[in-house]
C-alpha cells in the first residue's frame, strides 16, 4: 500500500510503519526535521506545507498526527478534504491529536496561556466537528510523561512554549511551583496526555 505522513516530524512514526507497506511519502516543512528524514532511504520526502502539497499517487493510508493544530484555522477543513481527495477508495485516514481538556498536560498548558492572556483554541474541537462529517470513528488513549524532576520537565514543555521564551522564563517559577502536584514520593515529575484518534473511511 501507499502510505503518506503528513508533518511526520523527525520521522520516528513514519519508520516504523514504512516497514510494512510499499511506499511512504512524508511531507515536512521543517528544514532540520527534512534533513533528519533524508537519512530514512526508504522514504520519499516532500520539504513543504500539506497546504501547497501536490503528489503524484493516492494513498492507502493517511496519516496526520498532531500537526491539524499547525493548519490556519480557517483552512483545516478545506485541508481534512484534500488528504480525502488523496485517498483511495477503501483507504484510511487516521487524525491524532491531544484533548482539548483531558490531561494534565493539558492543564499546564491551559494555566500557561491563562498566565500570559492568551487565547488558545485547541484544533481538537474543530477536529470533532469536522471529522463527523465524514463518520469518523473516535478513539481516546492515554500517554505519560515522565520527568526525573521539575526542571527536566520544564525543559521538555520548554519545546511547547518556544514562541514564548520570554513570558516562559518569567513565569518559570510559577510553573514549577503547578507542577508540585504531580511529584511523585521520589520526586519524579508524571503529566498525562489524553490523545484522540479520529479514523476517517473512504
Ligand atoms: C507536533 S509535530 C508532530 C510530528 C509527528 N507527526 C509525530 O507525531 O511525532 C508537528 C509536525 O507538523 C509539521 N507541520 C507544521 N505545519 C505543517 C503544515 N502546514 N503541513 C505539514 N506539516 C506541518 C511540523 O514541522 C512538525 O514536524
């Protein structure tokens, strides 16, 4: 089968399935991550957005996971249509994303844009409203992450907030003091993802 990762990232997931299919595409706009995927020989790599992506097959297998939150938000439905388009008859379509509320990684998250008055719209509502068009079927699974203490994890969720370096620091403390609650007895520090998966069917 043809299978495509759209924002496949450093490629981690991509590999793994490239192993039990024909061909895999992966569409990633980043430079550092592109130059890590063209070490992948099994893997054909498209350097650009899904929005301005054009290849040449269609696919058995679509996979978008946690980049719908990348998308313009008033182009995410027009963008859920294309990867469609994309797919055979009999083809899927699987759509990750993290819960708008569910998680305590979540709940950082929340509390740090509620810090900096930011207003931010989880894509994981659009994601539900949108995918039910296409009697998608929903799934919910959980992930942890596990830091050996506050720091370590800060400098993970360090990654989230990059855009915001500067209210990052400046609320660091706060932060740390948030996450007191999920220290463990030896001081390890666990947040919960609470992940959907939508499965869209042609
Ligand atoms: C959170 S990462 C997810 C990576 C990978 N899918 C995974 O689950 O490990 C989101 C990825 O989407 C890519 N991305 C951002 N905007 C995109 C767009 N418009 N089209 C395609 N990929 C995009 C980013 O460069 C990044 O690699």
């Amino acid at each position: 089968m043809n299978f495509l990762d759209i924002g496949g990232g450093e490629g981690s997931l991509a590999s793994t399935i490239s192993k039990k299919v024909r061909t895999t595409f992966v569409i990633e706009p980043n430079q550092n991550f592109y130059r890590q995927l063209l070490k992948q020989k099994k893997i054909k790599i498209l350097n650009e957005k899904w929005e301005t992506s054009h290849p040449n097959v269609l696919f058995d297998f679509i996979l978008a996971a946690y980049v719908m939150t990348y998308f313009p938000k008033t182009e995410r439905k027009q963008l859920i249509k294309k990867m469609y388009n994309f797919l055979r008859p009999g083809g899927h379509i699987l759509i990750l994303s993290v819960d708008a509320e569910k998680g305590s990684w979540r709940k950082i998250h929340t509390y740090f844009y509620k810090l900096i008055r930011h207003t931010h719209n989880s894509s994981d509502e659009a994601l539900k409203q949108i995918t039910r068009e296409y009697k998608a079927i929903s799934k919910s699974f959980k992930t942890r992450v596990i830091a050996k203490n506050a720091d370590e994890m800060l400098e993970i969720l360090g990654f989230d907030f990059y855009k915001y370096q500067n209210d990052f620091s400046k609320f660091f403390d706060d932060l740390k003091k948030f996450l007191s609650r999920y220290t463990d007895s030896s001081g390890k520090v666990i947040l919960e993802i609470a992940h959907n998966a939508y499965i869209i069917k042609k």
